[in-house]
C-alpha cells in the first residue's frame, strides 16, 4: 500500500486531541486512516473521497479495520452532508492530505505528462468537465487566467495563444498532444518539466480544487470539538496560501501547532 509523506507527524498531531472520532477528509487508499486506527484502538473514523478508485483499495486495505470506519464517495466540501447521514454534530479532528495520489497519477486518466494518454484528469469521474474540454472549448484569455493563477506560470499568454492555434488545426486530445504544445513555448532547461505547471493548472480547474477546499475549510469550525484537531498537508503555494488565511481568519478559535 502506498504510505502518505508526513503519515507519523500528521497522525500524531491529530490524535493529540485525546479524542475518538476523526474525520480523513482525502482517504484515498486509508493510509492516514489505517494509521489513526492502529495507533488509537478507540478511534472510529469516517473517510471521504471524491474518487471512487481509490475508496475501493480503501475498502480492501482496511478491512481487517471492519466496524471501526466508514467511507463515502463525496467531496469533502460536502463534509457537513456526510456528518450529517453519520448523525454527528461534533468530532476531535479533520485531515486534510491536498494534492493528487499515486494511484491517480499512475492510473490513465490524463494526470501525468509522462505518459500519452486522453485528456481528462478528473478525480471524480462522475463529473463533467474534462482536462479536454478545458483546452479545447476555453476561450484564450481564459486558459491564459488559469495558467496564470493555477499554475502561476510565467509564460502562461504564450502558452494559451499556442493552445488555441494548435486545436484550430485539430484538436488537443492526448496528454502527449499537449505536452507538445507547451515544448513548443517552454524550453526544457532544469529537472521540473516545462508541462508541470501547465498540467496543475488545468487539473486544479477541472476538479476545482481551490473553491472545494475553501468551502471545506470554513464549515470545519462548525463540528471541531473545543480541543480538537485540525491536520492540513499542502503541496503548493495555492493551498497553502488559502490554508493560512483560514487559520488568520480564525485565529481566535484556532492556536496554531505547526507552520
């Protein structure tokens, strides 16, 4: 099974609340959840996971668990609808693990430039908007915005203009199709690959991911127990800059543990 980065450091912090009942808001395959549930013998967890993929090797994984967790395919922006199917009002801790999984990035659905596959790159894929309809059906200026914001890529008019009059010619269909497109704008030079921050932004806004994750943020308050825990791992500066206004607007009810 895959082990999440930070796993001892995270479940640690979370169950230095002294509380049972914990709320893995990215379960994906329960590595953090196999944890809490190891390490606390009177933990019950409720995981959540857009990705119906990755709630089945959940299931698989921590079965010996049975009794002492439930999963639900949902987005974690619906933690407050969840709570409530659970009868809940009020828990010890949320995680929050941000960013994609490995078996999202090894899996064929378009997150990674490394291999040349259909343009989709949704976690939940039940939902509509594709990585494909993103690059070939936005406006210019559009995929110049979230190139920009998402990806914070400097060279993000170029790289929309090239987008725009490649499909033009025909469209974009493929991961590899794409990556074309940006080495067509963006050099190779360092290690980091000309498409990463391309690939990111158009991921982030297939799944909006930082709308979710602010809406999310902002309903914990509301069943944190007072002396629980709230546990975020974040990859970028995006998530991280929305994670530390939340904890600066709430800096009242929240003392901070970590940087």
């Amino acid at each position: 099974m895959h082990i999440p980065v930070l796993l001892e450091e995270a479940v640690d912090l979370l169950l230095g609340s002294g509380g049972k009942l914990f709320v893995d808001c990215t379960v994906g395959l329960g590595g953090h959840t196999r944890r809490i549930l190891e390490k606390n013998p009177q933990a019950f967890v409720i995981g959540i996971d857009r990705d119906p993929f990755a709630l089945e090797k959940a299931e698989e994984n921590l079965r010996e668990f049975e009794g002492r967790f439930s999963l639900y395919k949902a987005n974690y922006s619906d933690l407050d609808l969840v709570l409530k199917e659970e009868g809940i009002e009020a828990v010890d801790g949320f995680l929050f693990d941000l960013g994609m999984s490995m078996l999202q990035l090894k899996s064929p659905r378009g997150f990674s430039f490394q291999r040349d596959e259909p343009l989709d790159m949704r976690m939940d894929p039940e939902e509509r908007l594709t990585a494909f309809d993103v690059v070939n059906k936005y406006s210019e200026k559009d995929l110049e915005r979230i190139l920009r914001e998402y990806g914070e890529e400097r060279k993000a008019k170029a790289i929309a203009k090239a987008i725009v009059l490649q499909r033009s010619k025909k469209p974009i269909e493929t991961t590899g199709e794409l990556v074309e497109v940006v080495l067509s704008v963006v050099k190779r030079t360092g290690r980091i690959h000309p498409a990463t921050k391309v690939f990111q932004a158009i991921r982030i806004e297939v799944n909006k991911e930082l709308e979710h994750l602010k809406i999310a943020l902002w309903k914990v308050p509301r069943y944190l127990r007072k002396g629980g825990r709230l546990v975020v791992i974040s990859f970028h500066s995006l998530e991280d800059r929305i994670v530390k206004n939340f904890f600066k607007e709430h800096a009242s009810q929240f003392k901070i543990l970590t940087k």
